[in-house]
C-alpha cells in the first residue's frame, strides 16, 4: 500500500489538476459523508473507528492520490485520537516529500504531517508547493497559519497575502477551516468579496448537502456588515430559508439543525424556533440534539437557585435534575452527551449510596474505556470520585497507572515549535497541573489504603523545585503534596510546615451553592488537630502573615504583557466606540460569547454593575463579544435583559491575543493604557464591589 502511495504521488505533479481543486470531487465527497458519517462512526468502539477511520482514508488516498481533503483527514484525525500512529504517519509523509521534490501533493501532505513538529522544514514544504503550482491554494491555506500573529515569527503581511492568493484560487470556499483563517487574517474587503462569491454560488445550487453551507455564508454576512445593518441581514436570511425548507425531500438531522439554526438567526419568533425544535425531537427522538434541546427546556423552567446561597434550595434543585436524568437516560438511548451528563451529576452528588455511585462509575469507565479516545481528565475524575466518597480507593492505583502516558500524549498534541511565549506558558503550566493532580490522588489513595509504596514513583516530582513564574494554583498544589508526601513517611513537622506554605498560596473558593467547599484548609486542620494543635493556635498559625501580601498585584489579576492595540468598532445599535475616546475615563472591558458556559455566569454581574455606572462620566463598562455568528448576540441580549454596550469584535480579539480564553475581564486607565487582567477573587456576592474597587484604582 504505501509502496502504491509513493509511486502515485511521484506521477501527480504530471497530472495534479486541469482547474484549482477546491473541493473534493462527488465520489470522494460521497465516501466521506457516507462512510465517515458522524452517526456511522459513534457507533463504533474507539479501536475499531480509529482503525476503519484510517484504512476508509488510506483506501481514498490510494485511489484518488491528487484528492487534498482525505490528506486533511488522515493527518488530523491521526494526530487528535491519542494513539502512537502519528510519528510513523509523519515520517511516511515526510520521506515522500524528499524523496519526490517536484510533487506539490506530497510537499503539501508532509508539511501538514510536519507543522508544530518540525515547523521550519513544514513552511519550506508549504512555500516549495505554492511556487510548483499557482492554481494549488492549499499550501497557502496553511501558510496562513504559519504567518499568523500568533506564532513565533509573525509575518501578518505574508499571511494577509496567503489567504488572499487562497480566495484568488478558490473565491467561493466555505471550507471551515479557510473561513476561520479568513476571519483571522483576511482584510474586511476580501471577507466581503468572499461573501460575494458565495452568495452567487449557493443562488443556483439544488444538492441539499451544498446547501448547508448558507451556514457559513451567514456568518460572513454579519460579519463584513455594520451592527446597523443586521436588521436588513435577518430578513434576507427569513428570505433564504423559505427556499431551503423545501429543497430537501429527505433531511436527515443535520439538515434540521441547519434549518433551527437558521430560524434563530432569522430572529424568528419564539414558536417558531420552538417549532423547528419539536420536528428534531420526532424525527430523531433519541439523539444528542434532541437531547440537548429537552434539556436546555427543562433548564429554562427550572432555573438555578439565585446566587447560590440557599443551600435548601440547592439540595432540591438537585433532586429534581437527579430525577429527570433518569427518564432521560431511558429516552435518549443514543446520546453520548447525556453519559457525561449522567456521570458528572453522580460524580458532584454528595449523597450518592456507594452501590449506585460505584455501578455509575463503572457504567460510564466503561463506556469512555471503549468508545472515547484515552483522556486524563476522565480518569482524573473518576479517581477523584473514589478518593472523595472513600469507594474502593486501592482501585486509584489501576486508573491512573499509565497517566504519564496519557499525560505525553496530550502534550504532543497540543505543545510544538511554533507557539507564542503565551502560548508555551500555558501549555506547561497545564502539563504541571496535570501531572500534580495525578500525584494528589495517588497520595490520597495511599493514605486511604495504607499502602505507601505506591507513591514512590511520584517522589521525584513532588519533591522538584517548584518552577519560576508559575500559576498561583500551581504553588499551592506543590505544597498541599509535598504536605501529603510527608504525612504518608509520617515527617508530622514538615508536613504542617508545608501546609502553612500552601495555605499562604491558597486562593479560598467562592461559595457553590450555598456552601464553601475548602478541601486545602479542611485537611490542614484536620491534621492541625492529629497533631495535638487546638484551634486558638489555628488561628495564629494559618494566618497569612502581613509580609506575605503583595499590594502591587491584587489577588486575581496580573498585568498584560503588552499595550491594548487601538480599536474603532460598532455597538449593536450602531454606535462606533475608539479606544481614544475613552481617555479621561477608568474602562472595564469584558470579552465574552454567546456560547460560554463561564460567561453566562459573569454576565449578570456585569449588567449589574453598568446600571450601577452607566450615569457616571468617570468610567465606563463595554463588552467586546467574539462569536463568529454575530447574529445569536441580539437574541441572546434579549432573552437574558442585558443592555451593557456589546461590540462585535471577534476579529480585533482574535488579533489581538496569543491565546483566545474566556471569559476575561481587561482594565483600561484614563490615559488609555492597559493594566490589568483577570476578575475578582471574592464571593460571588462581592463581585460588583470589587470589580468597580480595581476599576478606580486605576483613576
């Protein structure tokens, strides 16, 4: 097989293309919607997917050896599943590519194999390909992505110049990851002629599966269009839906997502949404999105207890959520997304009988062991599970046995040689997280157990010195092991010396449903109280001491690496906002999205502070939202009562930073300068007060 890949690749730069290939051709395409089917696949066992996955994309490229999308295919999903097949794939590609200099498929296919592994050789194969062939975008496609501020060596000009000599090729693509990197990279003229293009194709387009991509034509729309403009936008969505509704005689669930989702944009009625929701449910009435949709029902008549403070009312939430999971498990037999749900609801019940605790936990290890690929975090929780309730602890040892493995694997995949000073930060203090946390449970499950060797192998982490400049989280998890460490060798003084360490670089929790849940503090006094201490010299000795405050940086913020570029951007009703207006004023600015769980959170304090403030003439509040559908903001602002300014500015934030997460809380001065980031670290009740205290302390 690879013996026939090699000489088929070795003969396509003779016969690459009669046209630019900007998409796959019907019989490739059909392979990969019928055979690569998202349905077809979750019914598969991981194994068996990751192995019929491959071969389905082997077998493509064999036969249809000039066809980009299953090289695509191959090297991503190899890449993503966690298995050790990458290496051997990236090496296949690489040797094609010197082997046969003068192939634009093969220099294409090993830079891809090659990017955040061997970046330098990856853009040289990329750049090489380019110049083989003009009409071939791909290579510049990912050279987009090599020149993109984000790396090392950003050249925006040359990636402004890649995605264009990409839409020059293929003007009409709405290959998702071309838009992504269009919105990146893409002047605001090319996005509109895009948009254009798009428009023109889709208008005389009859395949329903082609169809589809109104999707992303909608997005460029509201995108390339002014706030002001959005009314007009939703009507001529309302307008192409009524073609699309009748131009598929078999929808499938894709389909019908398509359609709900268009509805929204629409800014459809309520009991039209709802509408278009209800077929979903009968057409495919056991299925993650049916699922999805009763679920988000449900949230909506039964909200969360307000602020979090009544513990009665918590408890009874609970109940009522633990109860409908149960008739929901027997509806939505083939939803994946309710698994995870049924679980984690397990997995926070405090309650929880150990017979049925441990039968759930066993249900579902059994269910990621065979259909998900392997991830740390699941058997991190599971082991958190059976340390925190005591059920059967000795069985932590199994789960976290190849977690360095799992751990590697991860980083692979996501460190490389091409990130930000950002990005690299994050991505090793993630690593330290894990590789902490793993080591916790294990000594919690040692303790528990009585078996002391079984933490031997995590000493030489534990014991390392703590690394320079690290998160806050990061220095008290040192400690809080290091505590436990001495504990199980039974070192009784330095366990308490290093748990007064980690308490002076703990952050105590905010209350969770009524409650302040304080893992670190409970066991330091519990072993305060082993070792004979009463509470009056608690008091003394878990004080921070007041040499151990650092005024210059409060508690929850740090300082930006770099100055806030200047903006001009519209607000919904219109109105433009420019980062030099703003001077004489104190700005919070929050970045946020429609779909951000944390955000939905935040959000309310937010609104509550504008009303507190919006009459003052010495700060300001603005939101810069970052969906790349701006059309879900209004509804969304509609359905919640905000009416805090919200800029669309996914294009300036993605810019911007290094590393895009949210929700983040950015603090301007009133000369205009950047100089915090972060959120308070108070109770939920306090957060209004100590946002608007750090705001004018900027004044």
């Amino acid at each position: 097989m690879r013996a026939l890949i090699a000489v088929l690749l070795l003969v396509s730069s003779r016969t690459l293309f009669s046209q630019p290939q900007c998409e796959p051709r019907p019989e490739v395409r059909q392979v990969l919607e019928e055979k690569l089917a998202t349905k077809k696949l979750a019914e598969l066992k991981f194994a068996e997917r990751v192995a019929y996955r491959r071969q389905t994309l082997e077998d493509l490229i064999a036969k249809y050896p000039t066809e980009v999308e299953p090289y695509r295919q191959l090297i991503k999903v190899t890449k993503e599943e966690g298995t050790d097949h990458f290496p051997e794939l990236a090496a296949r590609f690489q040797k094609a590519a010197e082997q046969h200099p003068d192939d634009p498929m093969a220099l294409y296919a090993a830079g891809l194999a090659l990017y955040n592994r061997n970046t330098r050789l990856s853009t040289q194969f990329f750049e090489k390909a380019a110049t083989l062939r003009k009409d071939f975008a791909w290579p510049q496609l990912e050279l987009v992505r090599t020149y993109a501020p984000s790396t090392k060596h950003p050249e925006a000009q040359k990636a402004a110049e890649a995605i264009t000599a990409f839409f020059a090729a293929c003007p009409s693509s709405t290959d998702r990851v071309a838009q992504s990197r269009l919105s990146r990279s893409g002047s605001s003229e090319l996005q509109k002629k895009v948009a254009e293009a798009v428009r023109v194709r889709l208008t005389a387009e009859t395949d329903p599966r082609r169809l589809a991509d109104y999707a992303a034509l909608w997005d460029l729309e509201f995108r390339t269009h002014s706030p002001k403009d959005y009314p007009a936008l939703r009507a001529q969505v309302a307008a192409d839906l009524k073609r699309l509704e009748s131009a598929n005689a078999k929808p499938d669930l894709k389909w019908l997502v398509f359609i709900k989702d268009g509805y929204k944009r629409s800014g459809a009625l309520p009991e039209a949404v709802a509408s278009a929701e209800d077929q979903i449910i009968r057409a495919f009435p056991h299925s993650d999105e049916a699922y999805r949709i009763t679920r988000e029902r449900w949230e909506v008549a039964h909200p969360e207890p307000a602020e979090g403070k009544d513990v009665t009312a918590w408890a009874k939430y609970h109940r009522e959520y633990r109860d409908i999971l149960k008739t929901w498990i027997a509806q939505f037999t083939e939803s994946r997304e309710l698994q995870h749900d049924a679980f984690y609801a397990t997995l926070f019940d405090p309650d929880m009988p150990e017979e049925q605790g441990l039968r759930t936990l066993d249900d579902y290890l059994a269910y990621v062991t065979e259909y998900e690929a392997p991830s740390i975090g699941d058997y991190l929780d599971i082991s958190l599970m059976m340390v925190d309730h005591n059920w059967h602890p000795s069985r932590v040892f199994t789960l976290l046995k190849n977690s360095e493995e799992l751990i590697n694997r991860f980083n692979l995949q996501m460190l490389g040689d091409n990130l930000s000073a950002e990005e690299e930060d994050v991505w090793k203090n993630n690593e330290i997280v894990h590789r902490q946390a793993v080591a916790g449970e294990i000594l919690v499950a040692a303790r528990l157990t009585e078996q002391p060797a079984q933490a031997e192998r995590f000493k030489p982490f534990i014991e390392r010195e703590l690394p320079p400049n690290s998160w806050p989280m990061i220095a008290s998890r040192y400690w809080l092991n290091r505590a436990r460490l001495a504990m199980l060798e039974g070192r009784k003084a330095d366990a308490l010396t290093f748990y007064q360490q980690a308490l002076q670089k703990h952050q105590v929790p905010d209350a969770v449903e009524g409650r302040v849940i304080d893992d670190l503090t409970d066991e330091a006094r519990a072993v305060w109280r082993l070792s004979g201490g009463t509470d009056a010299a608690w008091n003394l000795w878990s004080k921070l001491p007041a040499n151990a405050v650092d005024e210059s940086t409060p508690v929850g913020w740090k300082k930006p690496a770099k100055p806030m570029p200047a903006f001009e951007l519209t607000d919904l009703s219109g109105k433009p906002w420019r980062l030099s207006d703003l001077k004489g004023r104190a700005v919070l600015i929050n970045v946020w999205a429609t779909w951000c769980g944390p955000c939905q959170r935040e959000l309310p304090h937010i609104q509550k502070l504008y009303e507190q403030t919006k009459n003052r003439t010495d700060l300001q509040i603005l939101t810069l939202n970052i969906d790349s559908d701006p059309s879900m903001i209004e509804p969304f602002l509609k359905q919640h009562g905000f009416s805090y300014p919200v800029l669309p500015a996914e294009g300036f934030v993605t810019k911007m930073l290094d590393l895009v997460y949210i929700p983040q809380n950015w603090i301007v001065d009133p000369k205009g300068e950047w100089r915090w980031t972060g959120q308070p670290a108070v109770a939920e009740s306090e957060w209004e007060a100590a946002m608007l205290k750090q705001i004018e302390s900027v004044k």
